[in-house]
C-alpha cells in the first residue's frame, strides 16, 4: 500500500519487505526481500545493507531518501534508532513508538488525561473470565487471546477487559500547521485460533457528531503527550455512545488503502509532515477521496499453491505463482469502491469470497 500511495504521488519508491510481491515489484525502482523478518522481526544490520542494495539498483542518493515505516517495527524501537542514524526518517522516532506501543506508558497516559480505555493490566489477571491477553506492539489481530489461565504465560504479553462494540478508527495527518482528521470501521474475520484477526476495512465514514468530537478530543490531548507526527491512526471500540481507547498506531496503517486519493496526497502529507511543508494546507487543497473499502483473504481452505491466475486489478498484493502461502495466512488484498461506504463494504466482501475461490480452483490435468 505505501509503493502504491508512493507511484500515485509521482514519486520513485524503494522498498524492503517481507514478501516482494508481484504487484510491488511492478510499482518500485527496486524491490529486496527479507522473508524471514515475518517471523523473526527485522534486524538493523541486515535491513540496512538490504536499503542499501535496493537503493544502489535504483541510482538513488541514500541521504536524499526520506524513508517512511510500516508495521512491524513497534516491537523493535531500537532498530528505528538505527535506521535514524543511517537515513533521513519519515516516520516518528524510537521514543514515540515506545510512548505508544509500552502500555506501561500509554495507558498510564490514558489515565491522567482522562481518556476512556478498557480496565489494562501488566500482570496476568486472577480470573479468566472476560479478559484479553494482548503481545506488546503486536498488530492485525492474530496476537490476541482471550485468557486461559490453564495456558503457559508468554512473555512480553499485557491484559485487557473485552468489550464489544463497533470498531472505529480516527486516522490524523499530523504536521506544523496542524492536524486533519477521517474516520473508518473495521471488521474482524475470526477463526478459532485467531478470534481476533483483521478482516477488513471502510473508509469515508461519517460518524454521530458527538462521538466524532469526543474521539477527536482525545486525540487531541494524545498527540502532543506522545509526540505524534504525519499519518497516524486511533484505535477505538465504540460501546453505545461511549468510545473506548484501544490502540495507537503511530505510523501509516490499513487506512492508507482506503483513504488516499488518486494523487498519492496522504503519501504527499505524511513526507510534509518530516520535512516542513504544510501538510493540513496540502490536504485542504488538494485530497479527494472517494468510499472505499479493502479487505484480507486468508489462505483458510488449506495450505495454498498460488495458481497461475490473471488478477483482477481490484486485487492487491499478489503472490508470484506457485509461492506457497501456509494455511490461515495472509493470501491476497481485495479492494471495492462506490458512491457510498456501506456499498464499497459489500462488493469487498462479496470480492474477497470471489477471489479465495479462485485461489482454490482445481488444478487441470
């Protein structure tokens, strides 16, 4: 999604990732691959000399690149050092991940400031019934579960009270000259190991207005508290009228898919945002965004051998054929937009069911 929001822009993306799928490697000057960083985490030594090789092959000068993060950096803070003092970072720094994803330090936050939260707690809970147990700076859902205390405790966990009710997020575009909000919903795509995984998500919502002040208030309040800067995004659980604060993600998330424009401007506001230029003045000129909606299609028939197949261009994401997606992953990005949000969700849903049929066609022989 960011090599995608980059070309939009007019711009020249380099990219390091996981997978280097069919699509990205069409859409950048470069591609290189660390596969084993799904599991493992990135390592600044070996990401590093992967940008270097990426940026070598593209004839980019490394210093001029501002280099902007997605997910999977949250659990290693000291890996953004590295790469702070390596190149020019578009994305906030080490300390404010920290400040976000450390819920020894957020939640204390949510606190003092008076924001509304579910009952949080560092230590294993007494009684199973009603409580999460979520990895610190884990993301999509597939590291939470609901606590068993029959189960062995793993480390670098906290706990959080369950409470159900509408997925909300406020995604900001946070610069010198302000900050800009828009609202999406998301829903979960369960399945009995992972009752908790991202299933999907809806941009261009409108929400009651007295929910949308309150959780832009409490935003409000958080962003200078931890130091937010470009495209971030505020997990809420929105039980009634009440919005209860989950998460903060303080860098470019699901939403970016959903929310930008044509033109790549949050792409364009989020790199204004590090450098100096006007991002809200960007937006308010600028960004002219339609209802979309995109979702996840899990590999959840069976171990997957990527046919050769003739992609929709409504899907993202695409594995080279013949690659191997292991069972109850990630396979495929399926996209739909509409005149309106509640339409775009339903031609994702109906895309995403289209496509994981075609994913599992029967192989002629």
């Amino acid at each position: 999604m960011l090599t995608a929001s980059a070309r939009r822009a007019g711009l020249c993306p380099v990219v390091v990732d996981c997978f280097g799928d069919e699509d990205t490697r069409g859409l950048a000057e470069a591609v290189e691959t660390l596969p084993s960083a799904f599991a493992r985490g990135f390592t600044d030594g070996t990401l590093i000399e992967a940008l270097e090789e990426a940026l070598a092959e593209a004839g980019i000068d490394e210093p001029s690149a501002p280099l902007v993060l997605g997910p999977g950096f949250e659990c290693e803070p000291e890996v953004i050092d590295e790469l702070a003092q390596r190149f020019r970072l578009a994305a906030c720094d080490a300390d404010v991940v920290t400040r976000c994803k450390d819920p020894a330090v957020l939640f204390p936050m949510l606190r003092e400031l008076g924001i509304v939260h579910p009952e949080t707690s560092l230590e294993p809970p007494a009684s199973s019934s009603g409580w999460l147990s979520k990895r610190i700076g884990g993301s999509g859902g597939t590291h939470i579960y609901r606590f068993d205390p029959a189960r062995k405790i793993r480390p670098n966990r906290y706990y959080q009270r369950e409470i159900e009710g509408e997925l909300i997020s406020a995604s900001a575009v946070i610069g010198r000259d302000g900050q800009a909000f828009a609202f999406t919903r998301s829903w979960l795509d369960p399945w009995s190991k992972h009752p908790f995984r991202f299933g999907g998500i809806t941009g261009h919502v409108e929400i009651d207005e007295d929910l949308e002040a309150r959780i832009v208030d409490a935003c409000l309040s958080l962003i200078p508290a931890l130091g937010l800067q470009g495209l971030v995004s505020f997990d809420f659980i929105v039980v009634g009228d009440e919005p209860h604060l989950i998460e903060v993600n303080p860098r470019p998330g699901a939403s970016l898919d959903i929310l930008d424009d044509e033109a790549g401007t949050l792409i364009k506001a989020h790199l204004d945002a590090f450098s100096g230029g006007e991002a809200i003045d960007r937006l308010a000129n600028e960004w002219r965004p339609s209802p979309q909606a995109a979702a996840y299609v899990y590999a959840d028939r069976g171990d997957l051998v990527v046919p050769d197949i003739d992609w929709p261009e409504w899907v993202s994401d695409r594995p080279a054929a013949g690659r191997t997606i292991p069972a109850h992953t990630p396979a495929v990005t399926v996209h739909a937009g509409a005149e309106d949000p509640d339409t775009a969700e339903r031609v994702c849903r109906a895309r995403a069911r289209e496509i994981a049929d075609m994913l599992y066609q029967p192989t002629e022989k």
